[in-house]
C-alpha cells in the first residue's frame, strides 16, 4: 500500500513539473481583469467585467492594440485582500500578464497594487476610491498604478457638504467597516468635512465584515438620535443596516457613497436617502447615451457606474499601450501620466497622484426607482 | 548506598515544601478583583443610560433565543453520541435558505390569501409563517436524518477521531456545496420577511397584555409550587404533574414575554430617559416560537416513547439495546429533533437580522456550541441558559465595550467557564473512567 | 558504500541533500516560477504546522484546534520584527527577542519558586506565569529598548548588509517562534489540565480569540502596522529555499529525536494511558504542555516562513475554517505518523492550490471545496487510520527498545531496602 503511494505520488510530481515548466508563447496582449464575481459584492464584479469585456470586443472588433489581439484573463477576487492578492500574484506569475484592470474594492485594490508595483505591472483601478490605492506609505505616487474614479477625500466632503446645506443637518451618525479601506477613509472624510462645516458627529461606531446582528449599535444611534446616518459600505451590508434601524424606529436620514450603486439595493428600506456616485444613466451627454446603448443592446440592463468606469478604464490603458507604441508597463505608464483621454465620464487627465480630475453626483433612493439628483464638481 | 541517600535528599525536599493554599487565596483575590473591575466597567456604562441598558437586553434576548434553538441540537446529539456536530450550524444555513426560496418562489407565506382571499389578514399571516417554518424544519430534520445515516452511522464504530472529522467534512460539504453558483451562491441575499415588521413602543404596549402574559405565568408558578410541595410530601401524582409541559409553558412563555413587554412599558415610566425603548414584533415572535419549541421539545423528551429511550440511549447504549431499544432509530430522531430545531433558528434568524449567506452558519453555529458548553453539554435547561447567556454577553460587550471585540469576548467567557467549571452550569461531573 | 547506504541517518541525509540541490537548481534555473516556489513554501509552511499538531495530537493525545493561533502569533510577531526594522526602527525586534529572554528568566524562576509549595492550583501557576511574562515585557519595552535599541541598530548595521538582513531574519524567525512558545505555555498551563474534548474546545476559542484580536491590531491593540483587519502589507520578502529547508529540516529532525528520547516515550505514554502513566511516576502534566509548547513552536516557525514568502497577511488566512487543515492533514496522513504528515502537507496545498487552481477549468474552482468533503468522507469510510497509518520511513522510525541487562535503576534499588525496613 504504502510502497504503490509512493509511486503515485511520485509520478504526480514529475507531470506537475512538466505542467509548471511549459509556458506559453505570449502573442496575444493579455489583460487581466480582477473583480469580484462571487461574495460580499458580486454585483459590483459582474457590472465590471462585463465593462471591461464590451471595451475589450469593440478594440478587438476594430483590429486589436498596436495590432494584437487582447485576450481577457478574468480571476474572482471577492472584493477580499487575500484572494485578490493570490489572484495578481496568479495573474502575472503564472499568466504573464503585465496590465491588471482592477480590483473594485479599495480594500483589495491596496494589496494588488503592492504587487503591481513590485511587478512593475500597470494596474488602473476602475472604482477604488481610497487615496491608499495609489500612492504609498510616503505619500508619493505608485509608478505604475491609477485610477478611474475621484478619490474619497472628494466623495466625503460632498456628502458632507450636501448634509449641511442641503439637508440642514446638524448632527451625524457613522457606522464603520474598520477592516475595509474604502468604508474607512470615506468615513473618515465625510466626518473632517462634516464637522468642518460645524457639524456633530455623535456616534462613531465600527463593526465588523460578515456581521448580521447590528443592533447594539443601532440602539447606541438611537440613543444619540442624529440627524444623518452615514453608512458608506457596499450594497449588502447597508440593506441590512438599513433595515434594522427602521425596524429600531431610527428616523435619521440615510447618506452613503458610491458602494451603493447596485440593482441589488434595497430602495424600500433605504427610501429617502441620497448617495453620491461617478455617472448616472440619465445624463444626456451623447457620448454617454451612445455607451448606454451599446451597453443595453449586448446585455440587457442600464449600465450602473462600476460598467461605465470598468470601460473608461479599458479604453484608458488601450490608448496609452497605443500612444506609447509598445507593450513595455513603464513606458505605457508614462504615457497615462502625459495623455488626455476621452472617455464616456469625460476628458481625463491624472494628477501628479494618479487621480483623474472628476466630476460626482448625487442620487436620491426612493422605494421604485433611483433618480439624479445634483451635480458637485471639484 | 549513595542512591538511596540521594533519595532520601529529594525526600526530605519534598516534605519541606510549604503549603501552597496562600499562593491559591491570593490569586483567587486577583481574580476576583479582575471579574469585579470587569463588572464595575460595564455597570457605570449601564447606569449611566438605563434604557439603553434595557433596550441591549432585549437585543440580547432576540440573539439568546435563536442560539437556543441551535445549542439544544448541539446538546442533544453530543448527549447520545458524544460527537461534536459541526455541520449543525450548516443546517441551521439551509433552513434560512430553505425558508428564503419557499417564500421568495413559491409564496408559501401567503397560501392562506391565495386560497381563502377574504381571510383576517392577522390570522392569515400566522397560518403562513408557521408553515414556512414548519417547511424548513421538516427540510432541515430530514437533512440531518441523511447525514447521520450516510455519514456518521458508519463510522459509529470507529475511533470518535474519525467521526469528528467526518463532521466537519459535512460541514465544508454544505458550505461549499451551498456556495455553488446554481445552489444558494455565494452572494449575500436579502431576506424577505415572511410578515411585516412594525416597532412596538411604550404606547402601543396595552396594559391587558402584559396582565395576561404575568397572569399566565404567575398561575403556572403558583400551581407549580403547590405541585412541588405536594410532591415533596410524596404524593406521586404531584411528582408527575410538576414537569407538565403547560406549567412550563406558561412561565417561559409568559415570563419571557412579560419581562421583555414590561420592559418596554415600566422603563420610560419609571426612569427619567429620552430613550424610546423599542421591541419589533419579529422580536416577540421569536421568543414566543422559540419558547413553543422548547416546551414541545421538553414534552418529547419527557414524555414520549422516543424521548424516554432517547434518555436511557444517551445514559447506557449497549444496555438500553438489552432492553429491546432499537438504537440506530433513536439516535436517527435524536438528529431529526436537533436538525428541525435548527431549522426553525434559522428561519428566525434570517427574519430577525434579514441577510443570508452561505457561510452564515458558521458563527451562529459556533457560539450556540459554546452555549451548549457553557450550560453544561448534554443538558437541555443547560443549553437554553447558556444560549441566554452567550446572547446577552455578546450584546452588553458590543454596546458597552467594544463591538468588533464581541466574539472575543464570547469565547473568552468559554475558556473561563472551562477552567472554573468544565462541567458547564448545568452539566454533572464527569465521572471518573477507569 | 553498500554499507552506507544501508545506514538509514545517512539514507536520509543524502536524500533531504539531493532534494534541496535538486529544488535549488529548479528554481535558479527559473523552471520553478514564484508561483510554483510559493507553494512549495506554503506546502513546508503547513506541513510544520501540522507536525507540530502531530506531536500534540497523534503523539500525546490532545485533542488541539488551537494551531493556527499560534501560526498567527509566530506570522504577525517576526513580519512585525521585519517590517520596523526595514523601516529603520528596531524596537519590534529588540522588544521581542530580549522580552522572551526576560519572560522565559522571570517563568523559569517563578517556576522554581512554586516548585517550593504542594498543592498549588493550576490557576495560580497561571496567575504567577503570565505576572511574569507580563512583566518581562513590560521591562523590555520601558528600559531595554530605550536604553540599548540604538546600539543594536547600529551593530547591526555595521554588518554587511547581506549579513545584517540574513541575521534579522533568522532572529525574526526565532522570535516569532519565540513568542507563540511562550504563549502556548501560558494558556497551556490551565487548560490542558481539561479533559480531551473540552481542551479541544478551549483550543478553538483560542483561534478565534487570537483572529478578533488580529482584526483589532490598530484600533484596540497598538499596532497600527498590522493595520488590522485590512492587512499588514509592506513586509519584506525574504525567504528563500535555503531558509525553508533548514526551518524544515530543523523541526523534523527535533521532533524525530524528541519522539525518540526517553520524553518521547513519556509523550507517547500520555496518550496511551494517561492514568497508567502516571501511576508509573511519569507527570503528565509537564509531558503535556513539553508537547503542547513544542508543538506550538513548531508553528511560530512556519509562521515567519509564510509571512515573509507571502509579504502580506491577513486576519482571514488565520480564520475557523483553514484552522481545520491541519487538523485534516494529520488525520489523512495517518495520527501518528510523521511521513504521512509530511507528504500529505505538501500535496494538500499542492493539489488544492496549485494544480486544481491552475488546470480546473474557470468557474469549477470552487468545486475544490466541494469536492475534497466528499473525498475526506469516503477517506474516513474506507481507511480511517489514514493514507500511511502509522507507517514511518526508516529514518523516522523508532527503534525497537533494545533488551537492556543492565544495573537496576535507582528506583527499583529504594524498594528493596524499604522492604527490609518493614521486615
């Protein structure tokens, strides 16, 4: 028994050796896209790839970047640290990629672009928001990693600034995923800004991810009873929320951030309140209308804003691999921090940060329909 | 020579060692005054908002009553097969899941409706959420029964080693399976409730209710204390009508009840407090089903055929099968019982806190464990004392201590009851195998 | 020569050479991509892992859920050491080494001192060890730090920095395994003193414990590095094939002369009978916790192994559910048995990881999880000893006690004379 064991396992490790040592030849440009399809915000993945996919086949359709074919490598990473992690180390170890488009969740963003930057891989995030995600420890900016969305610091200040003169409000609520970057550094801002504009926040709490029971804190909410609850987690996290506060009898208002744009959202618990997001499909703009077309015809829904900016982030990096003329990360990356590119949320151009200069809006939740309601610009 | 004089040394040694009670009084001191400090903390936070208080001891209620439901399954199975079941929090999972589809694709909450339209929408909306419930707990009970057939019986005679991992096994089985993208996936869902949800404040308790529940359960106290002296006297049929399923009934259900409602209506009352205390009605309805649940269980177990042979399987198997009990069957209810059980938690639980997921059992699944254990493994009062407990503990440290710190707190209740008292609150001594 | 190669140490040492220059010459040769190194590494990193839950488990018989712990005490505690000291701040590494220095000094005497006294209660032993820990790193941080970091740092320095960065490493290492000894040996005290299944039970709050607090390091603990729940990134990566194989062979070849020594039999008693052994004069209790803290060793190690090779950590890898895998791997390999741990470890993670990852087609990758259950349970149904039983190699396996004729041990010489006393 033991004797035939051995000489399984022996065999099994001479053709694993053989798998791990054939390569293959790179000829097609290959792009990875991490998102997260399964997990906490699966929404927000499948929004991205299929944004991603749709710049992909129109490059493809027209006869590829600098001549090549792009072919897509799309990894699950959860919207979680680790599993992204593994996935980027994946993805350029073993696929040989060297343009990451991804992740969605600064929280896994952050890790990724550690890798990215060791690797000398371009990464563009599509929808972190968090100032980690491109710049480092020392406050200068990962050479080889952006971004296509505004940044936190913007997001927070415009909640902030719309709950203090739109609203009226006077004191806040914020409840706080501690572990997850995004929820964290928007929470963090909207609370500078908030009282910055002499307002109060009077209740501060964290919890943690995969949590169900928030009771004990909403009764601490409950107790305070603010004028504005802030909640700027994903989608799945703020129903739950939401829900168990109306059923505590909280009556405060409910502001958020771009983490809500889901067709998941649960509008009859979170009816009346406002959250801030990158595009909306209403606008008029004709490149924007065009995308929503070409959007709805290949998949069937209204394009929510992780769609439209995982394809201004595609058609972001193809540009530059096109203006740089080459496949070289640096080079493409050098190109990014020089060009203008337009896009569907756009003209973009990266500050000495690798943020674009963005434009945000404000969009009101009722219990059938999310509809535009401002527009806040830097 | 010199051997025996190196021994008659350490001797000597050992008989000059001092006695070490001082060095025991003084920790025992220490920790005292540790447990104290703890308490004081947590009794300044609570007196400075006594509603708040209040308000995170109903909340603790709600969560102690749906580990209940899940630490009687626990305790059962670990009674009469002495096997940590690790895939009961995941049977709880698809009980949540189960409930989830029946209401969301077949509309079973609103049968009543559909079949009788002009029905009392009240009546109607109880007919429907006990049949949700009663479709998962069958669900759930015939999960259980499957698993323990397939996986645990076989292995029954093997080292407990093997089982354990079997369970666990099972475990990473539904997880996984359940994540499966054409199963349950592994996105979070939100749950639909099977009723509506409205708050109940100090104003909408009527003063009738709260005189019936404590009616209910003060008649139930009186008759068993009459019943408790007679039996003390040695009247037989007194020592039989003690454990009457009614009387328990009545306090549980009345007492459990009354003190939540009264809590709501007495506080704002009595102490000067701008807190609105607050109970919604999913909170009520998971106390009253989860008392309802218990007393039937204890009525089983007491009284019943199954129930009697469950008890002596769990004293003494191999002679409870001299005795004519056919073992493999009562250990196969024993399953369905805890698996019906956990069913119904997670019904409840869903309803409660609205969001489901693949893993959600896990956790839940583990403190309702450690309720078990603190109670004392293998007893049912131990298991509803310990979930209370685990459920209060959990709450009062997230409100008044730290609420990312709750599970550590939970479980670092666990080691300590361990090390004061292995055994549980309720458990007895393990006696002494030779 | 035929000779030699019949000599089972010298079998093994020629074999454990050629595999190291054989991996060595895969990875210069860059056959081996730092995908593949990596799960070799991890493979190594999980098997200590599991040999250290062998030795508590399958040699002395305690039921432990408690391993990854103390892997995440040993991952956090030498990634800390590393990530200040490459940020020009040696304080996590004197902090450390010199702490454990000063807490295992301080346990040691306390140790001796209750030593003096009967009937001293397992909760006071507790009490007056973790006093003594608390204490010795308390002195480190208010005095030894502040007084001698900066020299440290500077002779540090001085080497070469090849030198200096192998050096950190290994103190790194050590320190890491260090520290989760020590805190095996604290929570060891008083709860392996509980019956098998509620030490198993206690273990497992243990885990969780140490996860909460994991996710806490920068908002309740002060570490704001660790960055809690969001990942410690930023952690040098250092470790390399050599520091793997010698971190690996270190702890085969301890645990194999551990097993084998006369403590060894004291272990394996425990877990045969633990009355009988006593009754023998054997105690018990000390044979656990030598275990307990061994194996929890063990796991410190692998846990630096990991940290580094990886270069980020997070809460979640240290979770309730991977705290089953070593669990799972001792049990297929066989309780008991050390080869059947090793070779189950590496192909654990490289079947899961490595091939199942790579080659299943997209979208089946989480049908792993759903398959491995399934294989676990027909495991258990058809071998439940495990895939080697207690099967060893000739290199691990104990020797047959030899027939010893020899003069009577001290003890049995007392019994006699006693006897002629009462005569």
């Amino acid at each position: 028994m033991a004797k035939r064991s051995f000489a399984i396992l022996a065999v099994l490790v001479v053709l694993a050796t053989m798998v791990a040592a054939c390569k293959p030849a790179p000829k097609a440009l290959k792009v990875a896209i991490l998102a997260p399809l399964s997990g906490d915000v699966a929404t927000f993945g499948a929004s991205t790839r299929d944004g991603a996919l749709l710049a992909i086949e129109e490059w493809n359709a027209k006869g590829g970047v600098l001549g090549r074919q792009i072919e897509a490598v799309v990894e699950d990473s959860q919207c979680e640290a680790e599993p992204a992690a593994s996935a980027a180390n994946k993805v350029i170890n073993q696929d040989q990629v060297k343009f990451i488009i991804g992740e969605v969740c600064s929280k896994a963003s952050i890790p990724v672009s550690e890798i990215a930057t060791a690797n000398k891989v371009v990464q563009i995030s599509p929808t972190s928001t968090n100032p980690k995600v491109t710049i480092d420890e020392a406050g200068n900016a990962k050479p080889t990693v952006f971004r296509a969305c505004f940044i936190d610091p913007f997001q927070g200040t415009v909640a902030a600034t719309f709950a203090l003169n739109k609203l009226g409000a006077k004191t806040a609520a914020v409840l706080l995923d501690q572990g997850n970057d995004y929820v964290r550094g928007l929470a963090e801002f909207f609370r500078d800004a908030f009282e910055a504009g002499g307002g109060k926040v009077v209740v501060w709490e964290t919890y943690t991810a995969g949590d169900t029971d928030f009771t004990a804190i909403l009764t601490k909410v409950k107790d305070a009873n603010p004028d504005i609850l802030y909640l700027p987690d994903y989608y799945s996290t703020v129903n739950v929320i939401a829900a168990q506060a109306n059923q505590m009898g909280i009556k405060a208002i409910k502001l958020g951030g771009d983490g809500w744009d889901s067709p998941k959202l649960d509008q009859a618990a979170l009816a009346g309140g406002f959250f801030t997001n990158h595009y909306s499909s209403e606008d008029t703009r004709p490149v924007v209308q065009d995308f929503v077309k070409r959007y709805q015809a290949k998949y069937g829904s209204v394009p929510d804003a992780l769609a439209a900016l995982a394809y201004d982030a595609a058609n972001i990096l193809f540009m530059a691999i096109q203006q740089a003329g080459t496949d070289d990360p640096v080079k493409v990356a050098q190109a990014m921090e020089k060009g203008t590119f337009s896009v569907v949320s756009g003209d973009i151009t990266f500050d000495n940060q690798h943020n674009p200069k963005k434009c945000a809006v404000l969009l009101e939740v009722s219990p059938d329909k999310v509809s535009y309601k401002d527009t806040v610009c830097p | 020579m010199s051997v025996t004089v190196e021994a008659r040394r350490i001797e000597q040694r050992m008989l000059q060692r001092r006695n070490g009670v001082v060095l025991n009084r003084i920790s025992q001191v220490v920790f005292a005054l540790a447990g104290i400090l703890v308490l004081y903390v947590v009794g300044r936070a609570a007196a400075a908002n006594l509603g708040v208080f209040f308000q995170q001891v109903l909340n603790g209620f709600q969560l102690g009553f749906i580990y209940a439901l899940i630490a009687l399954g626990y305790t059962m199975v670990y009674g009469i097969v002495k096997l940590i079941n690790f895939a009961h929090g995941d049977v709880f999972m698809v009980g949540a899941f189960v409930s989830f589809f029946t209401i969301s694709l077949l509309n079973l909450h609103q049968w009543p409706l559909a079949v009788w339209p002009g029905m009392n929408p009240t009546a109607a909306m109880v007919i429907g959420t006990v049949t949700v419930i009663l479709a998962s707990m069958l669900t759930c009970a015939l999960l259980a029964v499957t698993m323990e057939r397939f996986a645990y019986r076989p292995l029954r005679a093997m080292p407990r080693i093997a089982a354990l991992i079997t369970a666990i096994g099972v475990s990473f089985f539904l997880e996984y399976f359940g994540g499966l993208p054409f199963v349950f996936t592994n996105n979070y869902i939100t749950y639909p409730r099977p009723f509506e949800v409205f708050v109940l404040n100090a104003d909408m308790v009527p003063p009738l209710w709260l005189g019936i529940l404590w009616g209910m359960c003060g008649i139930a106290a009186i008759v068993y204390g009459i019943l408790k002296v007679l039996g003390n006297r040695g009247n037989a049929r007194a020592q039989a009508w003690q454990r009457n399923p009614f009387l328990q009934f009545g306090m549980l259900f009345g007492g459990f009840l009354g003190v939540a409602l009264t809590i709501i209506w007495l506080t704002p009352r009595l102490v000067r407090t701008h807190f609105d205390l607050t109970a919604s009605n999913a909170m009520l309805i998971i106390m009253g089903i989860s008392v309802i649940l218990l007393v039937i269980l204890q009525y089983i177990v007491r009284y019943t055929r199954i129930g009697k042979a469950m008890r002596a399987s769990a004293y003494d198997k191999p002679t409870s099968r001299l005795m004519g009990i056919n073992v493999d069957m009562v250990i196969a209810a024993t399953f369905a019982l805890a698996g019906s059980l956990a069913g119904a938690g997670g019904v409840l639980y869903a309803t409660a806190y609205n969001r489901i997921h693949h893993l959600m059992g896990i956790i839940p699944g583990l403190k309702s464990f450690v309720a078990a254990v603190i109670g004392g493994i293998g007893s049912i009062p131990g298991a509803f004392v310990g979930a209370l407990t685990i459920g209060l503990v959990e709450v009062l440290s997230a409100g008044f201590i730290s609420s990312p710190m709750r599970d550590a707190v939970a479980f670092s209740l666990l080691i300590i009851v361990l090390l004061i008292r292995p055994q549980g609150i309720f458990g007895e001594a393990p006696g002494e195998k030779v | 020569m035929r000779q030699l190669l019949r000599n089972t140490n010298f079998t093994f040492i020629l074999g454990a050479v050629l595999v190291f220059i054989v991996v060595q010459a895969l990875i210069s040769l860059g056959v081996l991509n730092a995908y593949w190194q990596g799960i070799i590494f991890w493979g190594a990193a999980i098997t200590m892992v599991s040999l250290g839950l062998n030795l508590i488990y399958g040699f002395n018989g305690q039921f432990s859920l408690g391993q990854f712990g103390f892997y995440a005490i040993g991952a956090y505690a030498s990634a800390d050491i590393t990530y200040r000291w490459v940020r020009n701040d040696p304080s996590a590494l004197v902090v450390v080494i010199f702490g454990s220095i000063l807490a295992l000094a301080l346990m040691f005497g306390v140790s001796a001192f209750l030593r003096r006294f009967y009937g001293v209660a397992t909760l006071t032993k507790f009490l007056f060890n973790f006093l003594a820990a608390v204490l010795g790193f308390f002195l480190a941080v208010r005095f030894v730090n502040p007084a001698i970091g900066k020299v440290i740092y500077a002779a540090l320095n001085a080497l070469p920095s090849g030198i200096s960065q192998q050096l950190i490493f290994f103190l790194a290492l050590v320190g890491g395994a260090t520290l989760a000894g020590i805190v095996s040996y604290l929570f060891g005290i008083p709860v392996l003193e509980l019956g098998s299944d509620y030490f198993g039970i206690a273990t497992l709050g243990f885990t969780i414990i140490v996860k909460v607090l994991l996710d806490n390091t920068d908002t309740i603990l002060p570490f704001p590095e660790m960055k809690g729940a969001r990942g410690m990134v930023g952690i040098p990566k250092w470790t390399t094939w050599p520091w793997v194989f010698i971190c690996f062979m270190a702890v085969v070849l301890v645990m194999r002369n551990l097993i084998h020594s006369s403590t060894g039999r004291a272990i394996l008693s425990v877990r045969e009978d633990e009355r009988a052994a006593e009754l023998v004069g054997i105690d018990t209790a000390s044979q656990k916790i030598l275990a307990f803290v061994v194996g929890s060793v063990f796991a410190g190690l692998a846990g630096g192994i990991r940290a580094h090779d990886l270069a980020f950590l997070h809460p979640t890898t240290f979770g309730f559910l991977p705290s089953f895998n070593p669990l799972i791997i001792i049990v297929f390999g066989g309780l008991g048995s050390m080869t059947g741990t090793i070779i189950t470890g590496f192909f654990w993670i490289f079947l899961l990881e490595g091939l199942l990852r790579l080659y299943l087609p997209e979208g089946f990758e989480t049908w792993r999880f759903v398959v491995y259950p399934l294989v676990l349970l027909l495991m258990m149904l058809l071998r439940p000893q495990g895939l080697m039983g207690r099967y060893e190699i000739a290199f691990l396996r104990r020797p047959l006690p030899p027939l010893r004729v020899k003069e009577a041990s001290p003890v049995q010489e007392v019994i006699p004379q006693a006897g002629e006393v009462t005569a």
